[in-house]
C-alpha cells in the first residue's frame, strides 16, 4: 500500500516537471539554437544592402496615430518579424484587440496602464473590496471583477502572447510613444508570416500607405457574427447586440476615454514592492500569476557599464519567464558623445534596432566582408541586422540611445575585441599568423583597450597600452 503511494506521488511530480518544461521551455535546450524560426525565413536572408526604414502607412485615430513599417520589405522578410509605432494622447484608450503573433513592446515615452487577459484565469482584481466602508450601501451594478492591471512606464518592455486579449490605456500628461515588434515566424503562428490584428471592439481605417493605395475597413470580430445570433449569446437585447458590433464607430482603433478611465489598481509603490517580493522560478510563477512586464531603462539594472561610455542592459527568459513562451528579448543601449559598442555579431538571433533618442552611426558587414550598412540611425528609424552580421555602432555629438528586439528568449552576443572577447580569447600567436602581425602588434591588437567590456570610451580618454 504505502509503495503504490509513493509510486502514485513519484508519476504525479514527473508529470508535473514534464508540463512545466512544456509551458517555460526545457532547461536542456541549447541556448544557441532558436528552433521556433520559422524555416521559410532561412531562404530569405540574401541581403546585398541593408536600409535604415522608416513607417510607410499611418491610421490616425480619435485619440491617437498608428505607423506601420513595410512588413514586405525584405529586412523584415529576412527577420520574420513585423514592426508598429502607436502613439496614444493623454486618456487615449487602445482598444482591446488580438493578434497572430507574439509580440514586445517597448515604451518609448509616457505612463499608463496595460491589460493582458489570461483565458482561463481568474478575475482577482475585484471593486467591492473598496466599498466595505460604505456601511450597507453596496450595489451590485457598482461592482467590478477584472483579471491583473499591470501600471507601465518608459523604459518598460511589455510581452504579449499571441492570441492573448491586450488593451492599454493612457493615464498620464503626455503623450505614450511605444514600438511593437510581432515575431510573425513563431510556430506559434499557425496563419501565415503577415501580422493579423484581430480587433475586440471598435473599427478602424487601414489607413493611407506613402507609396500605394488607400487602405479598407477593418471591422471588429463580433461583427461577423449575426446581430440575433450575437444578442442570444450574451443575453441581451439585439439594440445592444449592434453596439457592440461597432457599425458606425468612426473613432479608430485609439479611442478618448472623456471622463477618464476608472479601474482598480494598486498604487505604484504596492506593486512595485509586490513584484520585487516575489521570486522567481518555472514552479512559484503559474500561467495565471506571470509578470508580463519589466523596466530596462532604470541605469540601476545596466549589465555593463562604463561611466564614460555608456550602458548596456539586457532583457531575457532568466530575468522574465514569460519570454520562454514569447520567444523573443530586448537589450537597451545608451551611449555617451562619441562613445563606441564593440564590434560584434548576435550569435542565435535576428535584431531589430530601434533609434529612441539621439543619432549614432552604424556600420554593418555580412559573410562575405561587404559592407551592406553604413550610415546614420536616427531617432524614429529602425535597422535589421541578420543573425551573425557583424556591426559597430558610434554615437554622434548628442548620444545614441536605441532598443534592440531580437528573435531569442536567450539572446547571445560575441564581442571582437575588448574584455571577453573572440579575439582577447584567442593565443597571441594565431593572431600574429592570422594578420601577419608582429607579436607586438598582436598583443596591442588584443590587449589596448584593457578591461572595457562591450562600451568603448572615445578614443582619447581611454586607457591605451604602450
């Protein structure tokens, strides 16, 4: 009897490691690999010339603008990725919606607050919590239950499943500025590689491409469903049943909330101190209580930094597990006037870098040492660099600060030179026979820029070697 117990408990704990592997990805995997890219992608990449973009279709909206960049662009092809800019005025609301694809948003500018609806999880975020001292007057019209309201700010990356209800709103006096990249080669996406946004509510323009033709209507989902059909599923009326099919909204996908829009959150400080309580491992962190959020702006969490060049901090699946399911991380440079990043090459992973503030100048050499980038990024423009193309980046006179999306939960980078790098890794000989160097020359080349790791100073404070 009590051998057939523990037989029973021993298969339970193997299930449960084996679906908790499932859900947060298996700790064996190889982080070299990115075995969720699409295959199609692999055939796509044979770029001679690579192009800092620009949004080519804008939908304006009551509360708001919508950029979109070309998707059909052969960077974005290569990457498998499609990029948005949205930019929602104080009490814009953006209206609930889902898409095919899994995505990070990164926020640029402003505050607000997010909603990520879990299906299947609970609504734990419940109104009648706040009206116990209204001595017996409590309505039941007055109470709200609503799942998790996360609170965002600049520097915020915020991760959005696929197929995952999203809605977030603007409680702050200025405007939000966030970029959404959506990683279209994800198995998770079973349609095809073209990002698909699937609205909840509302309708919206597909807006006027710079170079095309005008866009059609987007409709909401409901309204693809018969008004008597629909009225019978919620169990209202079929008056009600037509709004909710949004016939003759014209307000976009970017709505005014004129009275502000009233939900309950904890403050700012309760869920910060909330989420820094918590630890974090693929068993404490369930599907329903996951944090779907973290700040990279903070220079408090910068992984490397160099107080005359720079900082560099990194976002990925160790730090935030939802990433395992999103497939995806983000890496937040800021570089100090003439400040340089190593060169180096991302080892298992596309990256889309976004310009958020400054201008740098950026160099980058495909397989076959040609050079297919060189140019200016400036704030508001966005460069693709395939996985394993080599690049540098300088800042400019005012700075460069830029945002890296990369198709890797665990995203890996090899430096060239500097401290840990391929060549400070290499026996000074090989050098010497690899460039035909002195062995003076091999160990400048190895040794001069001493123990700056990734973020170089400008050239004449650092610490050269004689």
């Amino acid at each position: 009897m009590g051998s057939s117990s523990l037989l029973s408990f021993s298969l339970c704990l193997l299930l449960l490691c084996h679906l908790s592997q499932a859900q947060f990805g298996s700790s064996q995997e190889s982080p070299f690999q990115s075995p969720r890219r699409s295959v199609s992608s692999r055939n796509e990449c044979r770029i001679e010339r690579l192009n800092a973009l620009e949004p080519t279709r804008t939908v304006r909206s009551e509360a708001g603008v919508t950029d979109y960049f070309d998707e059909d662009n052969e960077q974005f092809r290569c990457a498998g990725v499609s990029t948005i800019r949205r930019v929602i005025e104080p009490r814009g609301l953006l209206l609930p919606s889902m898409s095919n694809a899994p995505r990070l948003v990164y926020i640029v500018q402003g505050r607000g607050i997010v909603g990520l609806v879990m299906p299947g999880c609970p609504e734990t975020f419940q109104s009648f919590q706040r009206s116990e001292r209204e001595e017996g007057e409590r309505h039941r019209w007055s109470r709200d239950e609503h799942q998790k309201v996360y609170q965002f700010q600049e520097g915020d990356v915020l991760a959005v499943p696929n197929g995952f209800a999203y809605w977030c709103y603007n409680n702050g006096e200025n405007p939000v500025v966030a970029i959404t990249v959506l990683d279209t080669s994800n198995d998770a996406n079973q349609l095809d590689r073209s990002h698909r946004q699937f609205l909840l509510a509302g309708r919206q323009e597909q807006g006027r491409q710079r170079y095309g033709r005008e866009g059609s209507i987007k409709e909401n989902i409901l309204r693809g469903f018969s008004t008597e059909l629909l009225a019978a599923a919620f169990g209202v009326n079929m008056e009600l049943a037509r709004k909710l099919q949004c016939r003759d909204d014209t307000r976009g996908e970017i709505v005014r909330a004129e009275n502000g829009l009233q939900v309950l959150r904890p403050s700012g400080m309760e869920e910060e101190e909330r989420e820094e309580g918590r630890s974090i491992n693929g068993f404490e962190e369930t599907y329903c209580s996951m944090k779907i959020k973290q700040n990279i702006g903070d220079p408090r969490r910068a992984d490397v930094f160099n107080p005359r060049g720079g900082r560099i901090t990194t976002l990925n699946s160790e730090k935030l597990p939802i990433l395992r399911f999103i497939q995806m991380s983000a890496e937040r440079v800021v570089l100090y006037r003439n400040a340089m990043v190593s060169p180096h090459w991302n080892i298992n992973a596309h990256s889309i870098m976004y310009c958020t503030g400054g201008r740098g100048r950026v160099e980058v050499a495909d397989d076959r040492g040609e050079t297919v980038f060189d140019g200016e990024l400036r704030q508001g423009q966005l460069l693709i660099v395939p996985q394993n193309f080599a690049m540098l980046e300088r800042a400019g006179s005012e700075g460069f600060q830029l945002v890296s999306i990369k198709t890797s939960d665990r995203a890996m980078v090899s430096t060239i030179v500097g401290k840990t790098s391929a060549l400070r890794g290499m026996p000074v000989e090989v050098l010497m026979n690899s460039y035909r160097l002195s062995r003076d020359e091999a160990r400048r080349v190895k040794l001069t820029r001493g123990d700056e790791v990734a973020i170089f100073t400008p050239r004449r404070e650092s610490r050269a070697e004689a």
